[in-house]
C-alpha cells in the first residue's frame, strides 16, 4: 500500500513540473482562470505558442500517468480476485454447513462446530488480504476520476490557447498586409514623383528600413 502511494504522489508530482491547474469545486477557480485568461491576453505572440506548447506537453503527461494507473488498477483487481473468490468458497460451505447443523447432533455437532470456527478464522484472514487491496482498488478509482478532471481542464486551456493564437496570427496577417500596402503605394508614389535617381534612390531606401522596421516592432 506505501509503495503504491509513492507511486501514485510521484506521477502527481511529475504532473504538477507541467503546469498547476485549480482544483474543481474549490473557492477561487473561477478568479484564478479569469486571472489566467486575462494574463493570455497580455501575451505576444511567442509567448501563446509556447503557452500553447506547454499545454500540449501537459496533457502528454497526464495522458501517460493515467495509462500507468490503468495499469496498476488492472494488477490490483487481477491480485484480488483470487482471495475473493476464496471468499465466496468459505461463504458457500459455510451455508452449506449451516443447513447441515440441524440435522446432526453430538460428536458430528461438534465437528461442525470446528469446522465453523476454521472458515471464521479463514474468513478473517482472507478478508485481512482482501482489504487493503480494496482500499488501493478505491484510491486509484478515485484518483483517475482526479486525472479525468485535470486532462478535461487542460485540454480546456488548450483550446482556448490555440483559438487566442489563431486571432492573434489573424489580426498580424492583416496588420502586415496592411503594412506590405502602404510600402507598395510608396513605392510606386516614388517611381512615378521622383525623377531624381539619386533621391529615387534614397527615397526607396527609407521606404525600405521603415517597413522592415515596422515589421520587426510588429512580429516582436
């Protein structure tokens, strides 16, 4: 049972290196997503790609912590099975005896008797087995409910970056477009109005460094 704690605060602890996500039902989650949208919305554009990244990574990690649950989950019930249907056998010739009990009597009685405190005593040790594999059984049910909710929370956040990447690319594509524009009408503005090669020259030049320019101040 220690064993499997460790090893379950371990991947939970390998989750949380991805990222930390508010836990459902607790005060505040709704204050702490709103903080991180509006945090998002402050990014530029490599910060959401990397955000977007990270998600990504994320919910890898999750994904591959849950198929190690299943795992576990899948040894601790096929580990169980055997002291339960033992269980069931110690039920079954105990009903068995139980309707011997009132047709016999005497040293046959006593016999019976000795073999109900012997499945008693089997009952209880089996169980004592049987228990605290249950209780492991419930503990890793319930932790992958946890995973469920965390993957579903993070996949969320993933989305919305991706969909907060997508209007940011947009809006730069036509922010560029326009840019690209308003250098082509210069461009043409000189080619047609200045007859100077010298200042024709200069002219494109400039026209050249600004657009560069704006398009670094841009992209960064």
């Amino acid at each position: 049972a220690n064993a499997v704690k460790a090893d379950i605060d371990a991947s939970a602890a390998t989750v949380r290196t991805a990222g930390s996500v508010p836990a459902a039902g607790k005060p505040g989650t709704a204050s702490a997503m709103d903080m991180e949208t509006t945090a998002a919305e402050r990014y530029g554009l490599w910060d959401l790609g990397s955000n977007a990244v990270k998600l990504r990574n994320k919910m890898k990690t999750i994904e591959a912590i849950d198929q190690r649950t299943t795992a576990l989950a899948a040894m601790f019930k096929e580990i169980s099975a055997p002291p339960l249907n033992q269980l069931h056998a110690y039920s079954a010739r105990s009903d068995a005896l139980a309707s011997q009990a009132g047709n016999t009597a005497g040293a046959e009685l006593a016999a019976l008797r000795g073999e109900f405190d012997t499945l008693a005593w089997l009952f209880k040790q089996t169980s004592d087995i049987l228990l605290p594999l249950s209780k492991e059984q419930v503990l890793l049910q319930q932790y992958r409910h946890n995973l469920s909710n965390w993957l579903e929370t993070t996949q969320r956040e993933y989305h919305d970056a991706l969909a907060a990447l997508a209007v940011r690319l947009a809006v730069l594509a036509g922010i560029l477009a326009g840019v690209f524009l308003l250098a082509e009408i210069w461009r043409r503005a000189v080619l047609r109005y200045s007859h100077d090669m010298r200042r024709r020259s200069q002219l494109l030049l400039i026209r050249k460094i600004v657009t560069w320019a704006a398009v670094i101040c841009i992209i960064g």
